[in-house]
C-alpha cells in the first residue's frame, strides 16, 4: 500500500488564465481510499478534471506510475486513462442502451477480439460486482437513483481500471443508500486492489471510507491539510479544517461548579 500509483508535483489547476488551485502536492497509494474534500467552490471537481486527463495543468506534473501524463502524445495519453475508471455524479449512462449494452460498449472498444459472448458474460459479472445481477436487460430510467450509481459504476469497472474516481456519488441518494455505496467502495478496495479517489463533502462517508484526506480551501486556494482522518481531526491546527471535520457535533458541556 506505500507505493504511489498517482502522484501531483506542484500543480496548478485551473481554466485559462484564471487560477483554482496551486502549489498541489501529494499521492495515492495502491489500494487506498483518497478522499478530495472541502467546502462547494473550492475545486475539487476541478482538480478531479485535470487528474483524470480531461483538462492540462496551468503548471505542474501528473505522474502515473511515474509517468508524466501530460508530457505524453495524446495516442499515449489515451492508452494511461485505460487505467481510469470514473464514476460521474449522474451515472453518465446512455439512456437508448440497455446495462448490459452500456457495460459492452467500452469492452467492445478496447477489446475488439471479444466474442458476443464474451462480452456479455463479462458484462453479467460487472453487474454481479455492485449488486445488480439480473439487471442487465434494464434501462438506466427503470432503476432507481442508488441502482443507476451502481450500473454507472459496473461500467466504471469494464476495463478493470487501477484506479476508479467518484465524482460526488453520494449526491441526490438517501441515507441508506449512501450508506450502502460507502460499502461497496470499500467492498471494491478490497476484493480488486484498487486505488479509489472520492470526491465528496459528506461527512458520514469521509468516516466511513477514508484512508488519507486532502483537504482543499476555498479562500487560499491551494492544500491546507493531507493526511489520515484522524490525524487531520487530531492535530490539524488550521481552523476551516476543523470547522468542516467537527460540523454538527455539538461541544462537550462544561460541568457545573
């Protein structure tokens, strides 16, 4: 679990000449829960951008596995994010297609000497993977919110990818599914060996899943605390943290003389 399979040098993330994010530093083991968090505005979904490839660095080195992503062709860029899996906050799925049809459709891309039944039968075991076997003749409008995250995350998983992204997942399900999902992404870490990336500013599942945190803030706009959960709640002496970490829970009653 100590060896890097992303790591950020001195990035700076933005659009143009407009800067969100500098001076960004830190990496993703294998086989760790990574968790981007703060507060809405302060980038996360922007770095998430610039870290799976759709959007260059203003400054700064991606490295994957110690390649420098960005310093590729795109022909080589393309075949680095083979090693990408992205759960997008919509799902993202084709709504003509069916989940089977869905899933097929990258394995047949990347996989072209794949039989009907083959990829098929792959596309079963995806499915299996996040709890929705028999579904595969269902379209993305007859499932229910968690059961559209869950196939959009079966097709996440197609091309077996190291590492898998979660863009805000938790986002429009009820408590029980989120709960539910935090599961499985943990199911995920530990049945595949994957890195897991989650950006999220849900405190029940950023106790329940993570193994290191990066916190972003709004107003420096760059890093102010990387680090295990506990160590951030512990010993982080930087006030926003502490404020995001503790919110909702109420201080210790002084006693009565």
């Amino acid at each position: 679990m100590d060896q890097a399979v992303l790591r950020v040098e001195d990035l700076s993330a933005g659009y143009g000449s407009r800067v969100i994010l500098h001076d960004l530093n830190f990496s993703i083991r294998r086989g760790e829960v990574f968790v981007i968090m703060g507060v809405s505005g302060c980038g996360k979904s922007t770095l998430l951008r610039h870290l799976i490839g759709l959007q260059s660095p203003l400054a700064g080195r991606v490295l994957l596995q110690g390649e420098d992503f960005w310093a590729r062709d795109p022909e080589a860029r393309a075949a680095l994010q083979r090693h990408f899996g992205v759960l997008y906050q919509s799902g993202a799925l084709w709504s003509g297609m069916t989940l089977r049809e869905n899933i097929c459709l990258p394995l047949a891309a990347y996989h072209p000497y794949l039989s009907q039944a083959e990829l098929i039968e792959l596309a079963a075991l995806k499915l299996a993977l996040v709890g929705l076997a028999g579904c595969d003749e269902l379209y993305p409008a007859e499932l229910s919110g968690g059961m559209r995250k869950r196939a959009g995350l079966a097709r996440a998983l197609a091309l077996d990818p190291e590492i898998l992204f979660f863009d805000e997942p938790s986002a429009g399900l009820d408590p029980l599914n989120c709960q539910a999902l935090d599961e499985l992404i943990l199911q995920l870490r530990d049945s595949l060996g994957a890195s897991i990336v989650l950006v999220t500013h849900e405190l029940p599942s950023i106790h329940a899943v993570a193994d290191t945190c990066l916190f972003l803030d709004h107003q420096s706009r760059t890093q102010i605390a990387l680090g295990p959960l506990a160590h951030l709640l512990d010993e982080c002496p930087h006030p926003t943290v502490q404020r995001f970490l503790r919110r909702g829970v109420s201080p210790p009653k002084e006693s009565s003389p």
